[in-house]
C-alpha cells in the first residue's frame, strides 16, 4: 500500500504529493495537522453550510439534480452538508489515503452511505463517465483547498482541471469567489525578518559596524509565504501606509486559469514611511451575492465583526525586493505577481510600459544562501539589538588577546564578533555547505563609523488524531511561536533540566522528575519548555518567557524563538485555586548520545 503525503517543496514552496510507503509514519502528519483547526473554526463552518444551501437551492429551482464534487473532502463535512441540504448525490474526492478511510467511516456512520460516494484519488486522476469514477459530469463544486497565502496549496491548478474534466459548464461553486487584499506597510521588526541589520560592536580600538555583504542586502529572499498572526502583532511594531486595497480576485464559478500572471494596484501613501512589506489576506464571497462573507481580515480593517480565531488561515507578509520611500499623496503602483503557488511583489514609484518584458519578474530566489541558512525567526533573532550585546559583553567579559575560540555551530555570528572583539584566532566549524559557503566567503565587511540600523460527528477523526498523537510511544512537545498566542501562565517557571557546557557530555542519561506547583486559576492546555542561557554568571538570554508573569499570568515571550509546547492530552479546568489539580508532576529524560527528549507530564 502506498499513501500520498503533502509537502511543501523548501525551495519553490511549491506543494507537492510524495508517494511514501505502508510502513511510512503519517502520524505525525495527522496528529500535527490542521485537520481539527479547520473543524473547529465553527465561522468557516458555518458559512460552508449556508453557502452549500444556498448553491442547492438554486440548482434545484432550475429543476436539475444536485450533483457534488466535493475536492479534497477530508473528513467528509461539506460532503454531509451538500447531502443534508438535500443534493442528489456527492463525491468526495481525497487523497491522503488515512484522511479517505476515515472519510468512509465517518459518512456511514452519519448515514450518508447511499448519498456520498468517496473517492482516494488525487482530482486530477478522477474519471467521468459509465465506468469512470463519477458517472457524469458535477453542477456543484464544493471545494476547501485554500492555505493562508490563498494559492498554496494548489487551488488553481486543481480548480483549472476540474472546470476541464469534472464539471458542467455553468456550474455553481461554493465557495464562489476569493479575494486577495493588501495593505502597505512598514515595520522595522517584520524587516528584521529578511534582512541583516548592521551589529555595533565596541571594540578596545574604537566603534566598528559589521554590515553583511552586498550580496545579501540585494538577495530577495525565499518565495515560501511568511503566515502569521498579525492580530498579535503590538500594533507599534508597524506603520501602515496605504489603505487596504483589492488586489486580484479568483471567480470559482469559471474556467480557472493557473498559468503565471500579474496584477496592478495604483496606491496614494496616506503617510510618509518606508515601504517595506506588504501585509495580505483574502475573504470569499459563498454565493454570487456576496451575502455570505468568510474573511481572515485583521482587527483594524473590521472592528465591529465578531473575531474568529484561526491557525489554519493567518496573514501573510510579503517583503519587498528592497525598501522604498514612500510619500504621502505620492502614488506609487504596486504589483503582485504569481505562479501557479504563490505570489510576490514589486513597488514602483511611476507607471512603467506595460511590456511584456516587465512582466516577467522571477519569484524571489535565493541568492547569497543566507534566506536558506537562516529562517525567517532566526533573522528576527540576530537583529536583536539586546541579545548580542549580551553575546558582546558576555565575550568581552572572556576574551583575552592571546584567546584562540572554537565556534561549534552553524550560521552563528559569534565567530565573527569574536574576531572583531580581539580574538587572537577563530576557528568555526561549519557543518552545513550552506552555511560554509555564507560564512566562509569574503563576506564580512567592516564600516565605520556607524551606518543607519533598522453538526456532524467526526470523532472517527478525533480519535485518528488521537490515535497518532499516542503511537509513539515517547511524548514529544511541539515548537510553537508562543507570541502568536494569547496565553496565560499558571505557574511560576521552573528549571527542570541543567546542560554544563563546560563539562564533558555525560555517558548516561540526564534525568528528572518533580513538580510544578498552580498559582493561578484556569484552564491547564498544557507545559512550555525553553532553554534559558548562562552566558557569563550574571548575564543569560532566554529563548521562552522574557521575565516573571505579572499576577494575572500575562506572558511576554521572545519573539523570535519557538517555544517546545507538550500538550496535555485533556484539558483541566480548575475554577478556585483549591480545586484540583494543583501541580503537575513531570519527567523529563534527555538521550545524551541522541540529542532525544521524552517528556511525560501528569495532573495531579
Ligand atoms: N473539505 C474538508 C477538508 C479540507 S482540507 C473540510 O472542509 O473540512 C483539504 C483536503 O484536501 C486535504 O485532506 C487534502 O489531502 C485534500 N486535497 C488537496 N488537494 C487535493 C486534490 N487535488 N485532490 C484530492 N484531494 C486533495
């Protein structure tokens, strides 16, 4: 047996179906998956159902029967809708094999065996006709294939086939159309995610800047979307310079066209700034009125809406190729250009000829490999102004003039600190030929003085995802951008857990258990872990909780780190403090010739 598995090519960002063996661990996949964010985003649920309704009503008004095809049926939810709001028949097309068999399982145990044929095929393997899979073309598509950039996870390629093969000319499409908009933007700590601001250093002989090279200040970055949730974001953190406007829109209804092609906005700055970023979202229309409306628009652009949390669709940053000044009242026209995957964007100052020459602007690649060492956190994480200085008063502290140092780690910018702090000799051994090739090339340059510095059950799926959360036997915790979340602590932090590194690794394992004691009430989701570093006695940097949680449990974490989040496989509540639980006992083993940790934790 072979099971198709989805996955983001890192280069292209481009999706991809790998055919992976039987004995392939897809546990992970599901377990991690967003399958249960989905069904639980009871807005986009419930404006599925009424969009569904609504396209079956108008079908059967016509006195046709209601055919469905439902793309990438999963659970087999907008499958079950299409068939209670009274269509003839469906199918349900999937292609992750574990997601198709819990499809058929969930289906007849709602009683929809005789409405709902599901079919484990990719779409563009499905056949129409008396011995095909579909005995005749479908009047409805029904689809939910989108990601947070829209087109990533292949919408438009799969809708183009399936106006071609699948179904009837005119048919009614739920959703109807989807609608990109943008808002310009500027943000010195979204910038710090894809460009490499100059490190002060100060030196014995005097203030030295270290700017990275020209190679990397022009490199355009990586075309994979940056997803977050902007409604996180501290509003103080960004400058927004433009008001929020269309950029293209897909109608799903029509013959879809997924070949590249671009699009063209005129824009009036309604502030001064530099352009930056671009901030996107999308919303889809349900029907053809537009009366049912799903968005992922930030808090500012609706503030009267109720708010929908969401994982499975944020925002997204995009960054242009270089920043820009912009004027207030100046226009400027900004262009987004796609592929069949993902899009980018080019600001220009005056309206260029339309040539065709012009049009074709590659997505941004990679060129000075440093986008492909660092990600986008880790750029985030070495602009930090506060945490290297801790590195430089903290190797201030060590360095003499005779010190030889030995950086063991890929893509540091510790060796070069040191050398520019007076180390006799670096040496930095480099593991990645990547992040070789960054550091080792004659890239470093010094300048000085200073420059600028910037209804149904699905519980069949519950229990698979439950299922592939306990298969392995060792309970993992999951890295999470913890800042993204509204979250509240319950406890003090405490330290589990201490690694010497200037003592010789243990030949055994390094093991604990004790317990964590609730101060606060609320409900217990789970245990964060971060690694807290001692750089010299009196000066350490943390990689989870910045300082203490105030009274009420408010957490202010790094921003530019993942935290390791365990879940607790349920959720407890506790109202008053001499409820129970009150501690969570833990035991944490660390494999000192894997680098594995397991971890199991316990309400008490
Ligand atoms: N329709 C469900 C699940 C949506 S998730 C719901 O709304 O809750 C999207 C699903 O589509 C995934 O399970 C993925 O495996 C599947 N998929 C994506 N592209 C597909 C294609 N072209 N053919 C078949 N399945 C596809």
């Amino acid at each position: 047996m072979k099971t198709f598995c989805g996955r983001a090519n890192p280069t292209t960002g481009a999706m991809e179906w790998l055919e992976e063996d039987e004995d392939y661990d897809y546990h992970q996949e599901i377990a991690r998956s967003r399958y249960a964010d989905m069904l639980h985003d009871k807005d986009r649920n419930v404006k599925y159902y009424q969009g569904i309704r609504a396209a079956v009503s108008r079908v059967k008004e016509r006195g046709e029967k209601a055919i469905v095809l439902d793309i990438g049926t999963g659970t087999g939810l907008l499958s079950m809708m299409a068939a209670s709001a009274g269509a003839d028949f469906c199918y349900a097309i999937e292609v992750f094999k574990p997601m198709a068999n819990a499809a058929v399982k969930i289906v007849e145990k709602n009683g929809f065996s005789d409405k709902i044929k599901v079919i484990n095929k990719h779409s563009t393997e499905v056949t129409v006709g008396p011995d095909g899979d579909m005995q005749c073309r479908a009047n409805i598509l029904v689809t939910e294939l989108f990601d947070t950039e829209l087109i990533g996870e292949g919408a438009l390629p799969t809708y183009e086939h399936a106006h071609e093969h699948l179904v009837q000319e005119g048919c009614e499409a739920v959703p109807h159309r989807a609608t990109v908009y943008v808002q310009l933007a500027e943000s010195k700590r979204m910038w710090s995610w894809n460009k490499l601001f100059p490190v002060r250093v100060e030196a014995e002989d005097g203030e030295k800047v270290i700017v990275s090279p020209s190679e990397m200040e022009n490199c355009p970055g990586v075309p994979s979307v940056c997803d977050i949730q902007l409604n996180q974001m501290p509003s103080s953190d960004f400058t927004i310079l433009s008001d929020v406007v269309v950029m293209f829109s897909v109608d799903f209804s029509k013959p879809v066209r997924s070949a590249s092609a671009y699009y063209r906005v005129q824009l009036e700055p309604v502030k001064s700034g530099k352009a930056q970023i671009v901030l996107s979202w999308w919303d889809m229309d349900m029907d053809p009125s537009g009366k049912i409306n799903c968005t992922m628009a930030p808090y500012w652009v609706k503030p009267t809406s109720a708010f929908q949390w969401r994982d499975h669709w944020m925002q997204c940053v995009y960054f242009l190729p270089n920043e820009e000044p912009v004027f207030q009242g100046e226009n400027v026209y900004l262009t987004a250009y796609r592929d069949e995957y993902s899009v980018w964007y080019k600001l220009q100052k005056a309206r260029e000829e339309e040539n065709k020459a012009d049009v074709r602007v590659d997505s941004p690649v990679c060129r000075c490999q440093a986008h492909l060492l660092w990600n986008r956190p880790r750029f985030g994480e070495l602009n930090d102004q506060n945490r290297t200085r801790q590195y430089i008063n903290s190797l201030t502290k060590v360095l003499k003039t005779d010190s030889v140092c030995l950086c063991i780690s890929d893509g540091s910018l510790l060796p070069v600190l040191a050398h520019y702090l007076g180390a006799k000799q670096v040496f930095t051994l480099e593991n990645s030929a990547v992040s070789c090739s960054v550091m080792g090339k004659d890239l470093w340059r010094i300048r000085s003085p200073c420059g600028s510095c910037e209804g149904f059950d699905v519980r069949t799926m519950d229990d698979m995802i439950k299922n592939s959360l306990n298969f392995r036997e060792s309970k993992e915790a999951e890295p999470h951008p913890l800042w993204e979340y509204p979250c509240k602590s319950l406890s003090d932090p405490q330290e589990v857990l201490i690694f010497d590194f200037r003592r010789t690794v243990p030949q055994h394992c390094l093991s604990t258990e004790g317990s964590v004691n609730l101060l606060r009430k609320g409900k217990s989701h789970g245990a964060v872990l971060w690694m807290e570093y001692h750089l010299t006695a009196d000066i350490s940097v943390s990689t989870g909780l910045m300082q203490i949680s105030n009274d009420k449990g408010n957490c202010e974490w790094n921003p530019h780190c993942k935290q390791a989040v365990y879940f607790f496989s349920s959720v407890i509540e506790s109202e008053t403090l001499t409820d129970l639980p009150s501690a969570v006992t833990y035991a944490i083993h660390f494999d000192t010739k894997t680098g594995e940790i397991t971890m199991d934790f316990k309400l008490l």
